[in-house]
C-alpha cells in the first residue's frame, strides 16, 4: 500500500513553535502549513521543475524568487558571470529546491564593497515600528565548507537608507566563528554586546534545518525582542527557543528579511560553498 505523506505545521503561539514535518515519502513534501494569529506576506516559494538547460535553470529559479519575494529580489555578485551561482537543484529530501553557490575567486560584492562577497535574496522592506514578523525557512549548508573568523552571514535583517543605517544589519544569523552558528543583535552603528551561541557548526553543516525567527519591531523598552528556533528534518528540537530582549527599532529605518551568502573576503575558504533553501515564508503577525 502506497506510503502516505503527513506533514502537518501546528497551531502554534508566540512563545513555541511546532515543527513543520512529520513525515516524507519518496521526497515528496507537503508545505501547507500555517500560524495562528499570522497572515502570510509572500508567495510559494516553491518550484515544480529543474529545467537541464543552464539559462533556462536560472531564469525560472530567478523567476519564482522574484515572484515569491518581491521584484529584483537577488543581489548577484556582478563579476564572475560565466559561473553558476543561482540554480533549481533535485535533492533527495525535499525535491526541487533553490541552490545558491559562492566562489572564492572572482565572486564581488555588488555595491563595491571591495573587501566581501555577496549573493542574497531580499524580501520587501515592510518591517515597520510595532510590527511582528515570522519569517521561517528550510536551508542546508555545504557539509565541507571551511569557516574562517571573518564574518559569514545566512540571514540578515537589514534596512535601507543613508551609510550610517546601513553600516550593520538589525541581527543576523551567522557562521563568523570557525565552529560556531550564532544570533548576532546589533545596533545602530555599532556592534551588539555579544553573539549568542546556537549551534555547534557540525550540526548544522550539511544537513536540513527548519529555522523561524522571530522580530519585534520596537524598542527594547516597548518589548522589542528577536526569537530563534531551530529543527531538525523530523520536527526535533535543535535548540531551546532563544528569545533575546534587544533594541529592535531605529528611528526612521524599515527592514526587511534577506537570505543568502554574504562574507568577508578570505584565503582559508575553499574554492566555492554552496547552501539550498525550500519553502521560505513572511508572515505578520495580526
């Protein structure tokens, strides 16, 4: 009798999360799940085919992003063309998903950052004063990519405006420590106080990892906080939920979600690190 795939994302509250899967059968995953007292802010992110075809890969990946996201939602590194950085993959897990691949030669950083490296995807800059966001994902990491002390981001919150805003992102989630994936809070201008330590980076290295992060969008007077929590493929508990109560509000300044690979410049990488993402989703809360 053929297998029957459960995957189930239960009512959850603000204080805990349920996983997003509780089953699999031949790769094949279920994403309609859902969070009471959110309203989903963007599309399926999603895609239903790889095409063989490089360029014609590339555009329906680059498509369904722009789609899911918002419009121009990939910032590429601007040299190195004739290499592959953005493409469907089929993975044995979760199927068709999106890979993102970093080179150590050549990549650039597309603002002109001369010292670092970027290729991310953003979401619309709706993160406003009092609002709460839930952004939550599925991403894998490259199991032999080689950390170095310089900064390594999978996921900033970040806004847009003069330097001075954007010097340094909200928080971010990070692989700047050679054995370490951390939560980095900052503030305007400035560093945060401390990195907060979530995982080993053996444990996230190379395997499916459900994330949800959480921001309050005020002052840490008003309740401003950031929240992260972390699962494995099956729905097991990775961490403890982290909520950390933090100045999440700067004046004048709207934010947005952004996923990718952005680091400082290095010799100790190696030639080209890769991370896929599956099913990433805004929600709001009501």
């Amino acid at each position: 009798m053929k297998s029957t795939c459960i995957v189930l994302f239960a009512i959850i509250h603000v204080l805990a999360y349920c996983h997003l899967s509780l089953g699999q059968s031949s790769g094949n995953w279920n994403f309609a799940f859902n969070f009471a007292g959110y309203k989903r802010q963007n599309r399926e992110f999603l895609l239903k085919e790889c095409p063989q075809n490089v360029t014609a890969n590339f555009k329906k990946t680059k498509n369904m992003i722009n789609a899911a996201l918002q419009k121009d939602a990939l910032e590429m590194p601007t040299t190195n063309t004739d290499k592959t950085h953005v493409q469907c993959v089929k993975d044995p897990v979760m199927g068709n998903v999106v890979n993102f691949t970093i080179y150590k030669n050549g990549d650039n950083d597309y603002t002109g950052n001369k010292d670092r490296q970027r290729l991310e995807m953003k979401g619309k800059e709706e993160g406003k004063k009092g609002n709460t966001f839930l952004y939550a994902w599925w991403f894998k990491i490259d199991p032999n990519m080689k950390n170095t002390d310089e900064f390594y981001h999978i996921f900033q919150i970040k806004t847009g405006g003069t330097n001075a805003m954007t010097k340094f992102p909200l928080a971010t989630l990070t692989l700047t420590n050679k054995d370490k994936f951390h939560v980095q809070p900052n503030y305007l201008n400035k560093y945060g106080e401390k990195a907060y330590t979530l995982l080993d980076l053996p444990q996230v290295k190379g395997k499916w990892i459900q994330v949800f992060v959480e921001a309050a969008f005020k002052k840490k007077s008003e309740g401003g906080y950031i929240r992260v929590t972390m699962k494995d493929e099956k729905g097991k508990d990775l961490i403890k939920t982290r909520t950390i109560e933090h100045e999440m509000w700067w004046d004048n300044a709207n934010f947005r979600p952004k996923w990718g690979l952005y680091r400082k410049k290095s010799s100790g990488y190696q030639p080209s690190d890769w991370q896929l993402f599956q099913n990433v989703q805004i929600w709001k809360k009501n």
